[in-house]
C-alpha cells in the first residue's frame, strides 16, 4: 500500500496538510492557553500559520511581538473604534504603532500573545473583529472610502461590502464554510466612477454598469499579484443587480473552494482556475452553484474618471457637509496620533473615520463652519490636506522593518528618499511611487507610475539591497498594469534615477540647487 493510500494528507503540500489536518479557526477555542503558555511553548504551526485565521501574524523578524490584522469593511470606522486601537498599541510604548494598508485598513503592531484575550473583548465591545484576515482567507473587503458622501457617485456601495463580509466570516464569529480556500482571496465593490478600489488587482471585482436602465454592476474575475505571475482581472461576462452581490460572492467563494488547484500553491489563485477551465466553464460552474442563470454583462461600465485620492477639502453630496482628506505618510500611525485622529472626527465630523487604498485618512461630515478650525489643528501639520506633490501619492508595503519576506527596508527608505527628491525637484503633477519589498507586491508597484520592488544586486563585490523598476501602471478609467523597465539597481544609486524618470516622463523641473550640483 502507498503512503498516500494509508495517510490521505501525505501528497498534500504543507500549507494543505496542515490545513487538513485541523482547520484554521479552531485555534479560537485555544486563544486563552495560548495567552497563558506563551508563544515560546506553543505549537509551531499553530503559532506561525492558525494564529493567521484569527488576524494574529506572528512575526519572525520582532519574536514575541504579532501583528494584529484587522477587518475594516470599506475602510469606515467609528471614533471610538479607532481610540480602542490606540489603546492596544499605546500599551506597547516603542513597539506599539499601526499602519493603514494597501486595503484600506489596520495592522497593529507590537502585540503581546498574553493580551489578546483581553484585545479581543475590546473588539468585541466596539464591533472590531480581525478574524480570518490571513493566510487562505479574504481579505479586508475595499468599497469607495467617499462612498455615501460623494455628490457623483452612483451606488452607495456601505452596507454590500458589510454584508459580504459579514457572510464570510459569519458576522465576525468565523466561518468555517470558507476558512480552507485553496489561497488568499481579494473583493472590491465599487460605486463610484474612479474606480478608487483598483477592481482589476482583485479576485472578485464589482464595477457599476447600467443594463436596460437598470443600475448594478459588471463583474471581473482572478486578478492578483504573486511573486510568479501579476494578472489584471477580467470580464466574467456577468451582470448583477445590488441585491445578488452577496448571493454571487457566495457562490464563486464555494466554486473556488470546491475546485480551486491545491497542489502548487504558486498556481492556486482563483485566475489558475480559470485558466484551466475557460472563464465559460468558470461561468457555468458559478450558475449551477447559485441555481439560477446570469445575465451577461453590460455593454459598458461607468468607470469613466481618473483615480482620485481624495486628499485636500471636498464638499459631500450633502449640503454644508465637507470631507477632508489628510495625508499619512507611508500610512505609519502611531498611539498618540489615532487619538487625535478620534478627537479630530468627534469634534470636527459625526465621530467616523475613513481609510483608503493610498494609505491614507478621511474625515467625513465636516460642517462649513468647522473647517476653518479643523484646518488649523497640530495634526495636519504632519497629516497634511496639502501634501507636497510626489510625497502625495507615496505608498509603501511593511518591509524589513517587520515582514520576513522582505528583500529590502521599505517605508523609512521611500520617505527619506521622496523628501530628498522632492527638495531637488518640482512637479507639477502627483507621481504615483509605489514601493514593495519582494515580489509578492503587496505595495502593488504595478499600478504605480513608477513602481519600485525590491530585490538584491552585487555592488563593488557585496550584496547590497536593489530594486527592479516598473512604469506604466494606470489606475481608474482603462486601467492597466505597470511592467518592469529596469532590473537590480542599488538603492544606494537610485535618487539620480529616479530623478531622471521624472524629469524625462513626468514634467519635473530641476530646482536650482539641483541643477548646479548635478
Ligand atoms: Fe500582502 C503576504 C503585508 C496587501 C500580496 N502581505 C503578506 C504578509 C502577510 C507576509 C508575512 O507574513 O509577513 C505581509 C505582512 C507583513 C507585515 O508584517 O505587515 C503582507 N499585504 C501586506 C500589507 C500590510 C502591505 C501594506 O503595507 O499595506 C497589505 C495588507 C492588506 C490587508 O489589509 O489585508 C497587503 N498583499 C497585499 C496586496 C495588495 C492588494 O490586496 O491590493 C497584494 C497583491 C494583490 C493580491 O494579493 O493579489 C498582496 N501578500 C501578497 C502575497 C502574494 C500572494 C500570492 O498569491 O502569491 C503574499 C505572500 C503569500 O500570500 O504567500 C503576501
Ligand atoms: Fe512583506 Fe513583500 Fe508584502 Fe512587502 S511585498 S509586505 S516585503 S511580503
């Protein structure tokens, strides 16, 4: 008899096996003898791998200190949430801070195992929860942050996104209908005209469309990011009313689930699938699941803008109501500045916050009286509504700082590089850089105009920290992917290319001082 024949698991790779062998979200029964024995005695894979289904990352590069990856549907939470958060990560002084993510949402850093019990009743108390936010689950839902308050938008896409993500992960309890995915899995619902979730880097991707008068959306499939392979999403020839969202997101979540490739984790995501089937197949397969036949997509969608970032003072759809957008850079918050940020929404706003996919914060319901004041507190002076023009659009993923995939330091680097840039030249027009520090590009370089991944490149006889280069990402209407123009040049070397690039591609002017020091 074969191994295979007397133990089911033994051809599995490990990520299945370990899957197989007891499901993710068990580890929530153990939360509190986990707290009690301490991360050193704990299983291995329990600690490295399960903790993931509940939002805790451990993370090899600061032991003993996790990350905690939170759900934040559309990026909207509440002042009370945000000053619960401020909480946790204040307790850890140094260690503790957040950083808002490439999907408009909350990792908290510094966490300590023996707390989480604890960290978790705070959720519970204020309606947070971080369950399964990593490792073979979807990830944090992304909807428009203006979504709601935005005069041109044409559906207010809020509570769908809620409710997937409530369907999911069974309104925050877990659900182990879909806690063993073949991989990772990404959804954006966008209402809006500027396509502000990036729907073409997502699995599921829910874009407005009229069919015969009727408002709903056209549906894209499979696109990612890996580290093998970046594909854009596409048509699944799909149209839906509002009211299927939920219902179709179900159904491709079981197709996937039932039928997704396990056996190379590098060609596990939903588009492998498709590639293996046709998007036809894919189709039919999605129809039998939900009972009922699709209608096929219309015509054309209504993303018609560029991308907006919404930073700067806007008025809302409601009359006398402003959203203000304030720049974070490379998205690093710290105790103190989420506080702040509370207080800011409480006093100034209705008490709500918004994040989004550049990393950064709104504060929506501001009356045309308080903005004067508004823009005068402390804060914005490092949150700025007018950001200098490159360091505007600066997005940057986790890192050597912390993330163990890292080829290269990321956020520190690409905001001491940007302000160095930025005193050497003028642009008249944001650039989009994006940085990501391996090719897994949770940075999404590829949407950037000018994308930067790490990597590491020989220089005068040693391994220095490099990146490869990609330009051409276009965002929003007709969106396209970047690709790579230039490979393995040093960090060290790349203020001059950089410079270069946008000289030569994006109107920069050289400043004085520049021009006779070059
Ligand atoms: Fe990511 C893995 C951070 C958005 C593609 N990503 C990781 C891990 C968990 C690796 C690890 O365990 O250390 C990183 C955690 C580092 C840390 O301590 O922060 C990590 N990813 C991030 C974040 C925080 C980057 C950021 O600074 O904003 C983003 C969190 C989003 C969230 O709130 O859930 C993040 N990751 C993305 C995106 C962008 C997006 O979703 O628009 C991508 C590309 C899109 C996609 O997934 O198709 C992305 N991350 C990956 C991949 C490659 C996936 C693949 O199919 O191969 C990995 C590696 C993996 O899953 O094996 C990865
Ligand atoms: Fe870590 Fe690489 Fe993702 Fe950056 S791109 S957060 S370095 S896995």
């Amino acid at each position: 008899m074969t191994q295979a024949a007397t133990n089911p698991t033994a051809t599995l790779n490990k990520f299945e096996k370990f899957k197989a062998e007891k499901d993710g979200l068990a580890v929530k029964q153990e939360i509190d003898r986990f707290a009690q024995i301490g991360w050193e005695a704990m299983d291995e894979t329990d600690r490295d791998h399960r903790l993931k289904w509940l939002g805790v990352f451990f993370r090899p590069v600061t032991p003993g200190k996790f990350m905690l990856r939170m759900r934040i549907p559309s990026g909207i939470l509440t002042s009370g949430q945000m000053r619960t958060l401020a909480e946790v990560v204040q307790r850890y002084g140094e260690d503790g801070n957040a950083d808002i993510t490439t999907r408009q949402n909350l990792q908290l850093r510094g966490i300590r195992l023996e707390d989480i019990p604890d960290i978790f009743q705070r959720f519970e108390q204020v309606g947070l929860t971080s369950v399964q936010s990593g490792m073979d689950n979807v990830r944090n839902i992304t909807g428009s942050p203006v979504a709601g308050i935005d005069a041109d938008e044409l559906i207010d896409t809020r509570d769908l996104v809620q409710q997937v993500q409530d369907m999911i992960t069974n309104s925050g309890e877990g659900n182990p209908a879909f806690t063993n995915l073949p991989r990772k899995f990404n959804i954006a619902i966008a209402g809006c005209r500027d396509n502000s979730v990036h729907a073409e880097i997502n699995d599921i991707a829910f874009v407005p469309a009229f069919k015969d008068g009727a408002l709903g959306f056209n549906v894209l499939v499979g696109g990612f990011f890996s580290a093998k392979r970046c594909e854009a999403a596409i048509p699944m020839d799909v149209w839906v009313d509002p009211s299927q969202v939920v219902a179709l997101c179900e159904a491709i979540l079981i197709v996937y689930r039932d039928h997704g490739l396990r056996a190379n984790r590098q060609k596990a995501r939903l588009m492998w699938l498709i590639d293996e089937w046709g998007v036809e197949k894919f189709r039919a397969a999605v129809e039998q699941q939900l009972g009922t036949s699709l209608q096929t997509a219309a015509e054309k969608d209504e993303i018609a803008w560029d991308k907006r970032d919404h930073i700067g003072v806007y008025a809302q759809k409601q009359s006398g109501l402003n959203y203000v957008g304030l720049h974070v850079p490379v998205g690093r918050l710290f105790a103190q500045d989420m506080v702040e940020l509370a207080r800011i929404a409480d006093v100034y706003g209705s008490g709500e916050l918004r994040l989004t996919v550049e990393q950064n914060v709104i504060i929506p319901n501001v009356s045309d009286s308080r903005l004067e004041l508004l823009l005068k507190e402390p804060l914005l002076e490092r949150f700025s509504v007018s950001p200098a023009m490159l360091e505007r659009s600066l997005v940057s993923c986790t890192g050597s700082q912390f993330c163990n995939f890292a080829l290269i330091e990321t956020k520190n680097r690409a905001l001491g590089l940007i302000r160095e840039l930025e005193a050497e030249v003028s642009c008249s027009q944001p650039v989009r850089v994006h940085w990501t520090g391996c090719p897994n590009s949770c940075g999404q370089p590829q949407v950037a105009d000018i994308g930067l991944m790490g990597t590491k490149a020989r220089k005068d006889g040693k391994t220095v920290e490099a990146v490869d280069i990609y330009m051409g990402g276009k965002v929003g209407k007709n969106a396209h992917l970047g690709t790579c123009v230039m490979k393995s040049v040093p960090c060290d070397d790349l203020k001059p290319v950089l410079r270069n690039l946008l000289v030569e591609h994006f109107g920069a002017q050289l400043k004085e001082e520049a021009v006779t020091s070059t």
